[in-house]
C-alpha cells in the first residue's frame, strides 16, 4: 500500500513574519493546532519560531517574497537576526509543542511564551503558565528574576523557567511566591 504524502503548505517570509493565504491551510493549522493568528485578510500570521517548528514537521514549505525555497538553516540565520535568543527559544517552544501543549508569545506579558494546558485552547480558558526560556550559562539578576515572578502573579499565571543546556535539552522549573 503506497503512503499518502504528508500535505505541506506554502508560507511566505516576509520581513519578520510569516503568512500564509491558503484558506485549507489557515483551516488546517488554526483549527488543529492552534498555530499563529488569523488575520482579518483571511491570511493566517506565523511567528517565526511556530514556522520554523511547522517547517521542521514537513506542514510547511517558507518561501521568501521571490518564491524560492528558504532551508532550515538559512531561516534560523535569517530570524536569528530579527528576535534575540531566537534558537534558545526555539528549542523550549518545540519541547513544550511536542509533549502535547499550546504554546503562544507572551510578548504583552513581558515573557517568552503563554502556554495553555493540555487539552485548552486559547480564547477558551486562560494560559496556566508564562514562560522564560534561557540558556543555562545565563545571568538572572534577583531583580530580574524578582520582576519576573511578579509579572507571572499580576497575571495569574504560574511562572516557569525553561532552562535549555548546551546539548539542547530542556529542564523546566515552576516558581512562585510563598508565605513563611
């Protein structure tokens, strides 16, 4: 029995995003996965880091504003130059996509990403967690760490620390407040 091949839709980058126009795509990626955000234009945005996941899953094909094929490698170069800690956060988000949660950005919450519990979508509960991705040799100020922890309580969402090692494995730590 010959396989089916997997349907890979055609993202276009330009600048610093993604979109794609493929109204059985949008269907497809919005409805099943929750990926990106759908646009008034009936065009569904891509953060880089979900069309470099997507991409790296065969969904997607990134083709720059020309229609020529972007490759793995050049698209990290390319978004590594728009979003600092672009690879750092990339590694967290496709950790946390793989065990199963949605994970969105949290850039109004001042935070790496918003992710949702198993089984939650967005628009329908709030996301339980807020996010930091960092790379173990990272530097955290108690300052710093101390205006994390507040950004996550304000919020009502439980802070966590995604701490990516130098073989690209991810060790996860919740933090919150407590009363002696």
């Amino acid at each position: 029995m010959a396989q089916k091949k997997k349907e890979e839709y055609r993202a276009i980058f330009t600048k610093d995003r993604v979109v794609i126009r493929d109204e059985k795509a949008i269907d497809d990626l919005w409805n099943n996965g929750r990926y990106g955000q759908v646009l008034p234009n009936k065009a569904l945005q891509l953060s880089l880091i979900e069309a470099l996941y997507l991409m790296d899953r065969g969904k997607i094909v990134i083709v720059d504003s020309n229609g020529r094929k972007i490759n793995f490698e050049k698209f990290v170069k390319k978004a590594s130059k728009i979003e600092p800690n672009f690879w750092i956060r990339y590694v967290v988000f496709s950790d946390l996509r793989k065990r199963g949660y949605i994970v969105k950005t949290a850039l109004k919450f001042g935070a790496d990403f918003r992710v949702y519990e198993r089984g939650v979508k967005p628009g329908e509960q709030h996301a339980k967690w807020i996010v930091y991705a960092v790379h173990e040799g990272s530097v955290l100020t108690w300052h710093e760490f101390a205006a994390k922890n507040r950004v996550a309580h304000s919020t009502k969402k439980k802070l966590m620390v995604g701490i990516v090692d130098d073989e690209g494995d991810v060790t996860y730590y919740e933090i919150k407040w407590i009363r002696p």
